[in-house]
C-alpha cells in the first residue's frame, strides 16, 4: 500500500472547511444585524415648529454618521469575504491532497 503523501490532509481540510463555515455564520449574522439597525432607526422628517432647524441640524448629523457606520461595514465586509475566499482555497488545497501519495 502507497505511503499518503500528506497525512495531515484531512485534518488540515477541516480545520480549514471548519474556518470556513464559522466566518460565513460571523458574516450572515453581521449582516442581518446590521440591516435591522439601520432599517428601524429612521428619525423622521416630521417635526416643525420653532425647533425645526436644530431637528434637521442632529437629523443631518445621524445620517453621515450612518453613512459612515455602513462605509466601514461594507469595508469590513470585504475584508471578512477575503478571509473566507482565502480559508476556502486553503481548504480546497488540502482536500485535493487527501488522496495523493508518494508516487504521486
């Protein structure tokens, strides 16, 4: 019987598909929360009176403040995705050394 090449290919495949699943969970759940806060905490554009100014003044001020929460969440979420297309392709790696052997 062939000597495996890589004994460790299977374990490395796991750790690896195991890293994989994990970062893609992080990035559903990030995503979901992240929706819901923005989507449900819209202020309104309903108010007047004498204090109108200073409402659309702090409106004005929430909003580039959520602009710039979802820029770093979109930045943040390409960052995650190239972890996981990089923890993918190391997996991918590893499962093709599974069954490679000496002579291989």
């Amino acid at each position: 019987m062939a000597k495996k090449k890589y004994p460790e290919a299977r374990t490395k495949y796991n750790e690896y598909n195991s890293v994989v699943t994990k970062l893609k969970n992080y990035k559903s759940t990030i995503q979901t929360n992240i929706s819901l806060s923005l989507s449900t905490g819209d202020i309104g554009s309903d108010v007047s009176g004498d204090y109108y100014d200073k409402f659309a003044e702090k409106e004005q001020e929430w909003r580039d403040q959520v602009d710039q929460v979802v820029t770093d969440f979109d930045n943040f979420q390409i960052s995650l995705q190239t972890c996981i297309t990089n923890a993918e392709a190391k997996a991918t790696l590893w499962y093709d050394r599974i069954s490679m052997t000496e002579e291989e």
